[in-house]
C-alpha cells in the first residue's frame, strides 16, 4: 500500500501507526499539493490501497487499516469530532506565528474534553486501544513531545499527559515515528490544498469535559427535518410590506432598536462601531431576517462640553463642528452598510420640546432639588467654566503635570475636579479663574433608588453579562442626586426662572434623543416609546459597557419620574471593550483604526463587519489584531464559506447547466439536514439572547457541515457511476445548493453586500430567504428546476504582506501618522530638533557606510537637510537664552523630553533585542542629556551674571519662583539627581540677593 504525504504532516502518522500496528506495509511516496496525483479532493496524505481503492480521509484510512468493530459506532462520532473540531484548531495553532487568546481558548476546551475522556479510561474509548487513539495523539503529538515550545499548552492536562507518554512508548508508534522523518519543531505541512486550517468557531462547541460529542441525531429529529424541508417554506411568517412612517403595527411583534448615540466631536473607531452600531445594525437585520416589524434608530450626541471644546480647538462655532462630524460619521456607517431606518441629530427642535418637558414634569413629581456647588468663574470672559473649560497643574502628589484638564489628567490617567487644580487657567483667555458658588438643578436618585431596584430585578434577565455587572455595581452602594444642569451655552436650555443661562447635563438630555429622533423619523414618537396593551413592543438597546449606568440607571430613572407611561428598556446588549493589538483605542489620542482609516485599506466593509463580528467581546474584553484579521478572511470567509459556495454553486452550473436537479433524499441526508437545524436553531436562540458572535459561529459550522458532505459524497465521482450513483450525485449537489441559500440566509445580518452578490447567483428574491424563528430549520429555497445565476469566488486572500503594511501605516497616533505622510516629524522646541537631527544623522552615517547606492541613502539626507533648515528656520528668541527665564523653561522642557524619550528607550530595549531599532532611539537620548546639562549650566551661569541694574525686587521674584518649582519637582520625585541642579540655582539666586543687600 502506498501513503502520498508531504513533509511533516501529523495526519500520516496516523496511517503509519495503524499500518504497524495491523502488520501492513507502508511505503512513502513524497508528494505536494501540486501534483497530479489526486483522483479526487486534493488532500494528504493520501492512501492508496490498490487501483480501485484509494482513501482520502485519514481517519477513514486509520479505521480501515486498525478496525474495531465492537466500538465502532462511539470511534466514528469521536473521529468525526477530531477531524471537524480538534485538528482545524491544532493545525491554526501550530502554523500561527501568533496565538489568540481566543484560539487559546478553543484549543483549552478541546482539551478538556480530551482530559474528561481520560479520567476514567485507559484508552479514549474505554479500556482498549482503537482508532480515535491514534488519531487523537496524532494530531496532539507536537504539543506532547517534550523539545516542543508547544508543550506548555498541555501542563494542567495530567490525564492527557500520562495516556500520550504512555502510548509514545509502544514499539509500534516508535516505529512509526521514524519513517516519518518529520519535527515536532515545524513547518508543519497543510493537509489540504485549501492552505491554512478551517477552523469553523474559536469556541469549542462542547459545553463540558464529562460529555461526549453529540454528533447522532434522533428519529425525530430527522422526522422533522423531513417536515420542515418540505413544508418549511409554507409556514414562513408572512412579509411585512415596508411602509413609511414605520409605526408599530397590531398583531405582530414590533422591535424597537436604539444604538448608543456616537458623540459628534471625533470620528469613530472599530470598538465604537462593534459595540453599538454595528451590532444593532446586524440585530435589526436578523429582526427583518424573521419578519418582525423593526425600526432602527441613532443619530449623534451634539450637545455638552465636548463640542464647545472641540469648536474653540478648530476656531469655529459649535454648530458647525457638529456640521461636520455629523457628515463624518454618517459617510463612515455608509461605508460599513449600517442600515438605519433613520439616523438623526440631538441638535434640534424636537430634542428641546421633548427634553423640556419631561424635565417639567420631573419637577412637577417632586424628585427636582437644588443645590449650590463651587465652581471656577473667569472674570475675562464672565462665565462659569465647565471641567473642559479650565487646564492647570495636576493636584495628585508625583504627578504635577501642568497641563491637565479639570475633569482628568491626561499624564496620570486620574480623574479630577476642577477646582482642585493647582495655578488653574481658562483655556479660552488664559486667565487664572476664581471659585464662585453656583446653583444647578439635581435629579433625586435617592427617591427613584427603590423602583429602580425592582425594575431592574424584574429585567435584568434580558440583558447581557456586562450590562448586569456594571448595574450591579452601581446599586451596591444608594444612589445620591445627580446634578442636571450645567453652566454651558451649547445644549438644550433649562426652562425655568434663574436658570436660563445654564443647559441640561448632556448624560439627562442625549437618552431623551432616542425620543427626538424617533419623532422626527415617524412624527409619531409616542407610538413606539409609550406603552400600549394592544402592541407587542420590546425595546432593544446596544452599546459598550461604559454607557451602561446612563441607560440602565439615570435613563430608567427619568421614566420612572416622569410616570406617563413611556418604555423602559426591556433588553440591554452591552459588550467589553476591544483593545487595539497590544494596547487600547483611543479617540482622544487618535490610537488604532478609525472609521476612515478602514475606507482606505482596500479591504471591503463586509471582511470588516465579519471580523469585528468574529472578535465582538461579549463577555470579556477582546483585542484586534492585523494577523487574526487575515486569519479569519483567508480561512474561514475564503476557504470554508466561500470555497463551499463557489463549489457547490459551480457543479451545478457546470453539470446541470444551472438547473437544480431533483433531490432523491436518504436517511443519511436527513442526518445531515438535522445536524443543519441544530446549528439553525441554537443560531437563533445566539442571537435572540444577543449574542451574535455566537450567532456566526453557527453559520460557519453549517458551512463545514455542507464541505464535510460534499467530500463524503463526492458527487464528481458519483456522476461517472451507475444511475442510481448518478441520481446520488445529482442530490448531493441539490442540497448543497439549499444549503447555500440558508447560508446566505443567515449570513446576510452579518455581510449583507456579499449576500446581496450570492442572492444574484441563486437568481433568488431577497424575500424568499428568511427564517421561522418558532421553528428554525433548512427549508426547500430553491425547486427542482430552478435556474440558478452565474458562479462567482465571493472572496479573495489577504496577503500576508499586505496585513504587515497596515499594521505598520495605522501604529502609533493619528497626528504621528499624518507627520510620517509628509515625510518628516514636525519639531516644536529647539531641544526636539536637535536630538532628531542627531538621530537622523546618525542614521545617515550607517546607511552610508554600509551602501554606496546613492538611491539608498539620498532620501535620508534629504530629512536630515530638512530637520536643519526647521532649526535654523525658529524664531531667533528659541534658539538662544538671552535671560534667566528662557533658560529655566529651556530646562524644564528638555527634562520633560529626556524623561519622555528614555521612557521610550526603554520600552523599545524591553520589546526586542535588534539594536537596529532602537540604538537610533538611545541616541535621541544621549543628545537630549547633552542638551539638559548645558542648559543647567548655562541658567545657573546666567543667574551668576545677573547684571547691577538689578533690583532687589526682581531678585526676589525670581527666588519665588525657583523655590515654587523646587518644592513641585521634590515632592514629584525622590530622585536627587533631578531636582538638585534646581536647588543649586535657586541658592545661587539667594547669595545674589544676600550680596545686593549687603552692597545697599
């Protein structure tokens, strides 16, 4: 018998051991992918009996060498379930560079399935050695060996690590192992001419190591699947007709679903899309898949004091910053095909009417209190400052940064209130402000505090895992007022006598937006948000957790206050936060993929909606990663989805000339039909429950479902055979051809452009491909004879290469980005300049001496030139110190840069050890402490020739502040080093003073 295998393959040493095992012959006929010597799929290894026997499937191979017919039935469910399950998952492991946690993950709850398996047995099956052995310890044998780094995977896995020893040692399996010639060390070769492993979810679909996988269906589940494939598409729920206004409709279940409305002042990055729009976009779209009558609201948050900063940063009035993030952020949930049925505005009349008068009758009811707080008051520009309003030193001992904002410092990360600052300054005039007491409005929470209890224990079984715990948290402790007003220009203004000049809160006024932009979608808001025993209404809301307390507390309580009846939520779909590769987004510092960065990849909307679909953190935070993303298009989207629809779709248009043949179903058929409604029915239960990550799954793995059928029936040989071969083939490729249709079914919530691309190949309607969400199961898309459209690949690879490039053009922050595409790093102080120009000289000087290819080194020279002309180009005054308090700021800025560039020196130094990256660095540094140390020398000099015309007066203020930033610098640092130079000047300036007095 001949085995065809490539290198390193750890499915042929599967056939080896069965050989030796049984006593047969095996002889190795190395081979590729490539070759031409596949009567069939394209898959190694490959055993080859005789000439009219050959197996394509290893562990089809394994049984027929090493049968055991007394398990028989147990080993092929167990096979059956490491060919689907544990090696796609072992295989991405072994060929990753990189492995996601979540892949971590599946491969953890595959092994402690294995490990539950053993913790009775001897054997996986019981007390004697079968197929499902050799199998499974085939595939886990580069995480067993010993020399493997893989090997940690398996530390906790006591069970699994005594059955693998113990089977390595037999003479058969060491046997087998030597005519492998291959290394636990890698590369380890594909199997499939598909390339990397087609791993159909990252979560393991077995629930517990003490069961067994499920892969038998029941009598009646096949009896159904008759039923419902026949008769399925008659008990589909009648389609809504699309009428404008949408308003709820009797009789039906109506969804009203919100997103967390985006704030306008920034553009919005991918964990802002996944954890609301986008995720309520793919539910609204489910709502439609299952015919229930759905409207989809969002629009942006535009009042508050954000905007007003955002507007004075760009020199333009609030109205028009939200102008122009409104487009913004309307052009990039275009582009990612978020299907609103209206995306609105906080900013308008309707905002204002309703906010009103809702606040009026929260009042009204009693639970309005007022309050006197301190707040900083510019005598400049005669107003009260709001948080953002106001900058100053940070309060908190180590830190002292001075250019922290009054709600938060952005140096220390902790949070602040404004008038605690030290030195505060109204960022408008740069006038230092005073503290004025000031009266606002407050929301008795207090008084609200036990309906809300009772609500939210009534509710929260609706919601997601995150949304209960934040809430959770928040009613630990009661619930104090909460102010409701602000003393700001831009947002909705308060409606009663001495408070006109001030505005709602934005967290009071942005909730009610949901209201407003209902009534300008249908003029009819009461109709959906106010209860009515004649409709079934549920209210769906989605957003990340830290919008949480405003949704399932502040939010609730206004309702509950106002008492007119409107909606309380019934379920909130909150997530974790998605992290950005190894750090976190950040709008505020321009950190990770924003919404027009993802425009400019070449990478179409749906790959990213399938991706941030696939990584959504539904109970923990999750982290995107260029590598995964390829991962997941080239496997799962190119090789699994696609590669079964191309084919299947394909066959048919190639042997049927596009006609769906007649399908002649058998048992073993409607065995596979039933394990499709599984997959059908725990998709909707996924999603019904908002989990539509899990929902995807389920959608790949009836995918993997149609490509395992498809490759047991082998229909391209079936259709060379006899006619009763012939009409086998013909339905084979009819039911992949239904399955193709309830893929793009359920797929299209998820990609709905690429769906809209294969409903044109099925030549099929859109309305014909919805679901029964009473009785979720395959029904009968297409009839016999239906014709179908022309085929056509739905995705194409990602190269590695290009995956590289983005992750490289999207490092760092936006403002650093848009420096690299002008070619060079805009430098603000002397100091910066020049430790550039050394760094970039140094570069220079290598490139140099290790080139002579001009093209190489030019454009390098070229930065250096203009690093110098921005340096010779700087204002006269910054380029010298002509007094004691150019020097002193001179000194405090380089020890800021030389601090900031040593944190990262060493941060670099601790990330890699190629010198190449960051000895250009170190040199930045050294320059930057050459420059520190002149210029202390150069202030203390400058003190030590202070001319005679000086006054006692000026020397004296002089002293006044040295001695201020010596006590900052002390109590900020333990480190003499730093502040002793300080000290130094500081008693140079008193001798001065001693000596002029002495003088007088």
């Amino acid at each position: 018998m001949k085995v065809y295998t490539n290198q390193n393959n750890t499915a042929t040493l599967k056939l080896l051991i069965s050989g030796k095992l049984a006593g047969k012959t095996l002889v190795i006929h190395k081979a590729t992918l490539e070759d031409d010597v596949f009567p069939g799929p394209r898959v190694l290894p490959l055993l080859e009996v005789d000439a009219d026997l050959t197996f394509f499937s290893s562990n089809a191979a394994t049984q027929y060498l090493f049968p055991d017919s007394s398990e028989n039935g147990q080993c092929n469910q167990i096979l059956e379930w490491e060919a689907t399950r544990l090696q796609p998952v072992v295989a991405a492991v072994l060929m990753g560079k990189s492995v996601p946690s979540d892949l971590k993950q599946a491969l953890n709850s595959l092994l402690l399935v294995i490990e539950g398996m053993l913790a009775k047995k001897k054997y996986i099956i019981g007390d004697k050695l079968s197929a499902a052995d050799i199998s499974i310890w085939s595939t886990l044998y580069p995480l067993t060996h010993k020399d493997t780094l893989k090997q940690s995977y398996l530390s906790e896995f006591t069970n699994i690590t005594k059955w693998a020893q113990e089977f390595a040692q037999a003479e058969a399996v060491q046997e087998a192992l030597n005519q492998w010639e291959g290394t636990v060390d890698g590369p380890f070769s594909s199997n499939s001419a598909l390339g990397v492993p087609q791993i159909t979810n990252m979560v393991s679909p077995i629930g517990s190591p003490d069961e067994s996988p499920e892969l038998t269906v029941t009598p009646e589940e096949i009896e159904t699947a008759k039923e419902n494939l026949l008769n399925g598409i008659k008990n589909l729920p009648e389609p809504l007709k699309l009428e404008t206004p949408i308003l709820p409709v009797k009789g039906r279940k109506n969804v009203l679903i919100t997103s967390a409305l985006p704030y306008v002042n920034n553009v919005p990055h991918l964990g802002n899309i996944i954890g609301c729009v986008l995720s309520a976009d793919i539910f609204s779209r489910y709502c439609r898949l299952c015919s229930y009558n759905t409207l989809f609201v969002c629009g942006t948050d535009e009042y508050g004091t954000a905007t007003e900063t955002k507007a004075l940063e760009e020199g333009i009035t609030p109205r028009e910053i939200c102008d122009k993030y409104f487009a913004i952020h309307d052009s990039v949930y275009r582009w990612f095909d978020i299907g609103f049925d209206y995306f609105g505005r906080t900013s308008t009349k309707q905002q204002t009417e309703i906010a009103q008068r809702m606040f009026l009758k929260l009042m009204d009811n009693g639970f309005v209190s007022n309050q006197s707080v301190d707040q900083l008051f510019c005598e400049n520009c005669q107003r009260f400052l709001a948080d953002r309003f106001v900058e100053g030193t940070c309060p908190h001992p180590g830190c002292l940064y001075d250019s922290a904002r009054g709600d938060q410092c952005d140096k220390c990360g902790k949070l602040i209130n404004a008038i605690e600052l030290i030195e505060p300054r109204c960022k408008v005039c740069a006038h230092r402000p005073s503290a004025r007491p000031s009266d606002h409005l407050f929301i008795e929470l207090g008084q609200l505090e036990p309906s809300i209890r009772t609500w939210f224990n009534n509710t929260e079984s609706g919601w997601s895992p995150p949304a209960r715990a934040v809430t959770r948290a928040w009613l630990r402790d009661s619930l104090r007022a909460r102010a409701l007003t602000r003393d700001l220009k831009w947002g909705v203004p308060v409606p009663v006598p001495g408070y006109t000049n001030k505005v709602f809160y934005v967290w009071f006024d942005a909730p009610i937006g949901y209201l407003s932009i209902t009534q300008c979608a249908t003029l009819n808001y009461e109709k959906w948000w106010k209860r009515d025993k004649d409709y079934d209404i549920k209210l769906y809301q989605f957003m990340a957790k830290d919008n949480v307390p405003f949704h399932g507390i502040m939010f609730p309580a206004t309702i509950i206050g106002v008492n007119e009846g409107y909606a309380l939520v019934d379920h909130i779909f909150a997530t974790e936060y998605l992290n950005y590769e190894e750090g976190k987004f950040s709008k505020s510092r321009g950190v990770g993929v924003f919404g027009t960065d993802a425009q400019e990849t070449g990478i179409p909307a749906d790959v990213w909606r399938f991706y941030l679909a696939s990584i959504r953190p539904e109970t923990s935070d999750s982290s995107f990663s260029w590598t995964e993303l390829g991962t997941r298009n080239n496997s799962e989207l190119l090789n699994n989805l696609g590669n079964f629809c191309h084919r299947s779709l394909s066959f048919c248009a190639n042997t049927f000339k596009g006609v769906v043949p007649e399908m002649s179903l058998t048992n073993a058929d409607y065995e596979v039909i039933a394990l499709v409604n599984r997959e059908v029915s725990a998709y909707v239960q996924q999603i019904e429950k908002g989990r539509l990550r899990e929902g995807l799954r389920h959608v790949l793995s009836i995918s993997r479902i149609g490509n395992q059928h498809m490759q047991s029936t082998q229909p391209w040989v079936l259709l060379k055979g006899t006619d009763e071969d012939k009409v086998a083939g013909a339905t084979a490729i009819a039911l992949c051809c239904q399955l193709v249709s309830l893929l793009c079914t359920l797929l299209s919530p998820y990609m709905p452009a690429t769906c809209q691309r294969l409903r044109a190949q099925l030549n099929i309607d859109g309305e014909k491909l919805r679901i029964n969400p009473q009785n979720p199961s395959l029904i009968q898309y297409l009839p016999s004879g239906h014709v179908i459209g022309k085929p056509e690949p739905l995705f194409s690879k990602i190269e590695p290469e290009v995956l590289d490039k983005l992750r490289a053009k999207y490092a760092g922050t936006q403002s650093e980005r848009a420096n690299k595409q002008n070619g060079e790093v805009l430098q603000s102080t002397t100091a910066e300049l020049e430790a550039a120009i050394a760094a970039q000289g140094e570069k220079v000087r290598n490139l140099k001496s290790t080139t002579k290819d001009k093209t190489i080194w030019q454009p390098e020279v070229d930065k250096l030139l203009a690093l110098k002309k921005q340096l010779t180009s700087l204002p006269k005054q910054q380029n010298t110190t002509s007094d004691n308090k150019v020097s002193v700021a001179s000194v405090v800025e380089l020890e800021k840069a030389v601090a900031e560039q040593g944190e990262k020196v060493r941060k670099l130094k601790s990330s890699t050890k190629d010198k190449a990256v960051w000895q250009p660095e170190v040199t930045k540094l050294l320059a930057l402490k050459k420059q520190l140390a002149d210029a202390q020398a150069q202030a203390k000099n400058s003190v030590a020739n202070v001319t005679s015309d000086n006054t006692s007066t000026n020397l004296e203020k002089a002293i006044a502040e040295q001695g201020d930033k010596v006590r900052k610098l002390k109590a900020s640092t333990k480190d003499k080093s730093v502040w002793q130079p300080e000290v130094n000047i500081l008693l140079d300036l008193k001798k001065q003073l001693a000596a002029l007095q002495v003088n007088k």
